[in-house]
C-alpha cells in the first residue's frame, strides 16, 4: 500500500478493514414482459453483493443484467463467478475509506466485467457511508439535487396496451417521459407504432425511442426523418455499437438528437465518441461504467465535450437504482433526467423502504450509505437455488 503521508488514527484503520464480499443471484418477477431488439424478460436478474467491515458495518451492492448475457458480455452467472474467485480475494483487508484503490486493485485482478465490479464499489461506498454516517452522494462531492425526473419505459410490442400503461403513469403524475423499445419488430412495423402512440400521447407526454442497435445505417437513414415528424425528443442507440462512423453519419442529417448506450463504457469510449461527434448525449450507467467513480469519470468527459448527461438504468431494484441516484445527484447538469423506473416494474422489492416516485420524479433516498435497506427475507424469497 503506497504511503499517502496521512495519518490515521490505528483504530479507525483496522476498523475500516474490509472482511467478507458474499454474492448472491436473485430473480425478482416483473409485471409484465419487457422486450428489447434482442432479448425478452418476465423476471429481472442481479447478483446482490453484501460487504462487510470489521467495524461491522455492512454495505450491499447490485450488479443487474437483463436476460443473460445478450444486452452485454455479462450474466449474473459469470458476475457471481468473477466476484467469488477474483474481485472479492484481491479486496480482503483492504480498507473501505479507499474505493479508488479498490478500483486498481479489481481491473488488476480481472478484465472489464463492469456490472461486476460496479456492485463491488457500491457496497464499499455503502459501509463507508455507514461507518462515517453520510451518505454516498455526499462522498462523491455532496448533492445537486435531491430528486430526478424519471421516465418510463414502453416495452411490450402492443400499441394499444402501451397507449393503456402510458395513461394509468399519466394520471399516477408518475411519468410523462416515455422510452419505446424498438427493433424487435420490423422497422416499418415499428414505425407505425410509434405513429400510434404519437397521436395518443402527443402534447401530454414526451417520447423517446432506443433501438438497442438494432437498425444498419441505411434503415437509421430512412426512419430517423419520421421520427422527427413524430415529435420524438431523443433516439437511442440506433446502429450497432462498433459503428461510430455511422453514428456521425447520420447525426450530420437527422433532425432528432442522438444518445450513446452501448457504444460508451469507458471513459476512453466517451472521448472516442465526443471526439468524432457521434451523439448528442451519453447514457450513464454503473453495470457500464464499473462504479460510481467510473460514471462519474464517464460524465465528466462528456460534460468537457457539451454532451448531454442521460441517467440510464439495466432496470436495477431500488438496491441499484438508489446508487445511480447518489451518483448522479451531485452532476451539475442531468439534461434529460433519468429512467430508473425499475423498482416499479418488478412484482416486489429487495429492499425496507422502496424508493418515492412522485410528481414525475424519483427521490434520492434519505439516510447514510445508499440510504436503502435490504430486506434479507426477500433476498432469501427470491435467491436462485
Ligand atoms: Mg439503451
């Protein structure tokens, strides 16, 4: 360990020692079937890190995924492998006031896995805060806000159902931005989804759309000009995420602005992108990023390239979704607010007190750490045997 030339009290030290990393996968059913270009989902997976201290504070975590290993290269099962035999040995021992050197220490001891590691730094964030009685917004430079507009998302492939879901969130003041998954029909079928949901919706409520990288170029070419007729504020991840070149193509002549998912992880994927102008804004994510730290690191290159900030969401319980908040409560700017809607989607929650959705948005939890509380009997409910 590098000599920093701080001196801290031995007790405090030996305290903040980090003692056990358990992890465990979950499967929380949802309310309905949420379909992307590329995967179909009826019930949620994570792995639920759960750190402990020798001060005995605990910390927890969550690593999302959505159906296996298809959104990304990692599943819960891999996730839970990498975290026993890798990420937690190469932590054992070393102290929770450090999350930056844990952070060296886990890509030394394990390539990417980002969902993996991003759980990990959670709980450390979240036993530090317990220790120290802040919560985790504040060690990461204190609070911009205290509450974030969320939206939702439409995900069932039937117009008339989602034109339903979308009224019962309007009249609930819950949401008034929705997110349409498209790419797993057919573009045109798509299209006239969207024409239907435009004139339902249209002046009452915000629509975005995210292909999930399901369009080639020329389709991105010849919808992108319909969804700007249609009022859509925001397309997603229209074209594969190797095809950065496409990405300034067509953002050169759309008339809809453009956002990053799959295409940024890294910080080094972020000045990639703002360097040949490929997008508008960035989608932030922990399950992309490796961590709070790393999010930030991520917005802060977009933020030097007036790329807009975007809180994205791998539709995380309130264990997830409250660390997104902490950290995207301190960023000066969250441009189109954030879509952690995911608790809401499940049938049941991981944790004591779910987070308050209200007014069109969702609150930073109250309280040291994460600020949420995990339910150990609901973990056991939902834990995969
Ligand atoms: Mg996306």
């Amino acid at each position: 360990m590098p000599d920093t030339g701080i001196a801290i009290p031995a007790g405090l030290t030996s305290d903040l020692a980090i003692v056990s990393i358990d992890s465990t996968i979950v499967d929380v059913p949802t309310v309905r079937r949420h379909k992307l270009s590329q995967t179909s989902v009826t019930a949620q997976s994570y792995v639920i890190v759960e750190l402990r201290l020798a001060n005995g504070a605990e910390g927890i975590g969550e690593a999302a995924t959505l159906g296996g290993p298809r959104w990304s290269e990692e599943s819960v099962e891999a996730i839970k492998a990498n975290i026993d035999a890798y990420l937690a040995p190469a932590l054992i021992g070393l102290r929770a006031d450090r999350p930056a050197a844990a952070g060296a220490r886990m890509d030394a001891a394990a390539k990417r896995n980002n969902a993996a590691k991003a759980a990990i730094e959670t709980a450390i964030f979240d036993a530090l805060g317990r220790t120290l009685g802040v919560p985790a917004a504040l060690l990461l430079g204190g609070v911009v806000r205290d509450r974030v507009p969320v939206l939702w998302t439409l995900a069932s492939g039937d117009p008339g159902q989602e034109i339903e879901e979308a009224e019962g969130k309007l009249e609930a003041r819950l949401h008034d931005t929705f997110k349409v998954k498209i790419g797993a029909l057919t573009p045109d079928t798509d299209l006239a989804r969207l024409r239907r949901l435009a004139a339902a919706l249209g002046g009452r409520a915000r629509l975005i759309v995210d292909a999930n990288q399901a369009w080639d170029e020329t389709t991105a070419l010849r919808c992108l000009p319909v969804l700007a007729d249609l009022g859509v504020a925001l397309v997603e991840q229209p074209v594969p995420a190797w095809n950065i070149a496409a990405l300034v193509r067509l953002r050169a002549r759309a008339a809809v602005p453009l956002l990053a998912d799959e295409c940024v992880f890294t910080a080094h994927d972020m000045l990639a992108v703002a360097a040949a102008g490929a997008a508008d804004a960035v989608s932030l994510k922990l399950v992309k990023h490796g961590g709070l730290l790393g999010l930030r690191q991520v917005a802060s290159v977009a933020e030097a390239a007036g790329i807009g900030l975007y809180g994205g969401c791998l539709l995380e319980s309130s264990i997830g979704a409250a660390a997104h908040l902490h950290a995207f409560a301190g960023l000066r700017e969250l441009a189109w607010g954030c879509e952690h809607f995911g608790p809401q989607i499940l049938t049941d929650d991981l944790v004591t007190e779910p987070l308050r959705f209200e007014e069109f948005r969702v609150h930073l939890p109250d309280g040291p750490g994460l600020g949420v509380t995990l339910d150990r009997g609901k973990l056991r409910r939902y834990a995969r045997n």
